[in-house]
C-alpha cells in the first residue's frame, strides 16, 4: 500500500490544489459500515479514501479532490453529497 500511495503522490505533484475550509464533499458516514464492497475506496484517483479498521468507519479527505466524481456515482448506498468546490477553488492541472 505504500508504494501505491507514492505513486499516486509522485503523479499530484502536478495538480495544483486551493484548499477550501468548506467541503464539497459530505460523506453520510453511518451508512458506510453497511456497505459490503466501499467501492469509494479503490474507485478514487486521489485515494482520499480509506477504511479504517480499529474504528470501522470511512475516512476521506476533500482537499486532495482531483473533481472526477467517481466517488458520487459509484456509491452504492448514495451516501455521498459531493459537489464542486466554491470559485477559485478546487484543482488546477498544471501539465496536461
């Protein structure tokens, strides 16, 4: 796992992305435990998904956001309320 996570860091050092304190993503996490496959998790090109075992619960992160939408559309469980970022921010693709 942590080969992949450096992989995909190494490919994000070409995004550029203003952070907002305001999410455009809100996980309904209750619902996540009952979900038998958390296709969210593998779905994500950014991998601001994860499982986290010791608390059964999904944990995510908004910020590293690459504005795909993967996430939105592959939940089975339709526990995921994502939107775009506000203007001005959200990702910018620096090269290609």
């Amino acid at each position: 796992m942590k080969k992949h996570r450096e992989a995909i860091e190494a490919k994000l050092a070409k995004v550029k992305i203003e952070k907002d304190k305001e999410a455009h993503i809100v996980v309904n996490k209750e619902l996540c435990p009952d979900c038998p496959t958390k296709p969210c998790i593998p779905a994500c090109p950014a991998a601001n998904y994860e499982w986290e075992e010791s608390t059964n619960e999904l944990v995510f992160n908004y910020e590293g956001c690459l504005e795909c939408g993967t996430c939105r559309f592959i939940c089975p469980l339709d526990a995921i309320d994502w939107s775009y970022p506000r203007g001005g921010f959200g990702v910018r693709y620096l090269w290609g």
